[in-house]
C-alpha cells in the first residue's frame, strides 16, 4: 500500500503542469473487510487525502449482495473524520 499519496502527487502535478488540473480518483486499490480499517485507515486514506486525492472504497465479494454496512462502521468512521479535517484544515492552491 505504500506510496498512495505519492502518486496521487505525481498525477495532480502532471495533470497542472499541462495545463489540465484533474481531480485524482484513487479507486478499489484493496479490498476492504470488517477487520482491516487500521489498515486502511493508514496505509490508502491518510496518504490519500493528504495528497489531494479522493478514494472509494471496494468490499470485493459484497458489492452486489451487503445490506448492513455497519460492518464497516470503522472504516466509514475514519473517512469522515479525514475527510472532515482536510476540509477544515488543507486549501487548495
């Protein structure tokens, strides 16, 4: 999982250096289980977001058929509390 935010960089500096900034969408990078939010959390999210990138997560295997996403709470739990600091914190430039 390392270097997430690293090339959520490169891609935000080539997109502004030609003239198009993008937004960088990091998307289904792993797959997302009840037990593995730490990891998540500091490994994709953090790096992530602190790049200026967004994400979406992937619960491979429960795309179709999950009904009860408080399975997930802990997961859902650290992206609002990273989204809601870079939105209070990070401006754009």
């Amino acid at each position: 999982m390392a270097g997430y935010g690293a090339e959520v960089e490169e891609w935000r500096t080539k997109s502004a250096s030609a003239g198009r900034p993008l937004v960088v969408s990091m998307d289904e990078l792993a797959t997302a289980t009840p037990t593995n939010a730490d990891q998540q959390r500091k490994g994709i999210l953090w790096p992530t977001y602190l790049s200026g990138g967004q994400l979406e997560w992937y619960v491979k295997g429960e795309e179709l058929t999950l009904e009860d996403f408080r399975r997930y709470e802990d997961l859902w739990r650290s992206t609002r509390h990273a989204r809601s600091f870079v939105e209070e914190n990070c401006r754009s430039g």
